[in-house]
C-alpha cells in the first residue's frame, strides 16, 4: 500500500510564498515518477509538476517561474516550493505517484492552499 502525505498548505498573501511536502512510504528513486497537481475552485485537476524516477523536473508551463519542485531521496519526500503566488493559484494541492511499470497511480488527500488579501 502506497502512503502519500501531503503538508504545507494555509492562508497567503499574493505575492507570498509556501513549500508543500509529499511524504512516501515508497522509495520514490525506485520506478515512480512523483507529481504535484491541484484542483482550483470550478477548474479540472492541473498538473502543475513532476519529478521523474530519472530526477528530471518538469514544471507547468502556468506555473513556471515562480514553481520549483524538489525531492529528499533520504527522506522519501517531494517538495513544490512556490512563490510570487497569485489569487488563482488557489486550490487544493495533491501529491501524485505513478508506478512505471504497473502504472497504478497514487494519491495523496490534498492540502489546502488559498491565497488571498
């Protein structure tokens, strides 16, 4: 069974910024790639990152330039450093691992973000 736990969202202030962790009981080096999305209010679930089993990172086009995402290999542990953040970028945000040769897909249960004045 694959555990994904997500920590880090709150209340923000445009232009603030905030780190989302994904804490795995996977070793996410062995043939996962590990994703961020979210899920804005109205809006279908967005990738907005990921980080592949071959540590390349690829980030949003929305969300480039002020989205960063990193990972601890000793700690299991995904990070989406975020910044500069904007009101639309509100939503929940979810950690996402995907089995490359099962193909299951994992979920985390969301973290909550808002970022308002």
């Amino acid at each position: 069974q694959v555990s994904l736990v997500e920590s880090g969202g709150g209340l923000v202030q445009p232009g603030g910024s905030l780190t989302l962790a994904c804490a795995a009981s996977i070793n996410i080096l062995s043939g996962y790639d590990m994703n961020w999305y979210r899920q804005s209010p109205g809006k279908s679930r967005e990738q907005v990152a990921m980080i592949s089993s071959g540590q390349s990172i690829n980030i949003a086009d929305s969300v480039k330039g002020r989205f960063a995402a990193s990972r601890d290999s000793a700690k299991n542990t995904i990070y989406l450093h975020m910044s500069n953040l904007k009101p639309e970028d509100t939503g929940v945000y979810y950690c996402n691992a995907l089995g490359l040769a099962s193909g299951n897909s994992y979920w985390g249960q969301g973290t909550q973000v808002t970022v308002s004045s």
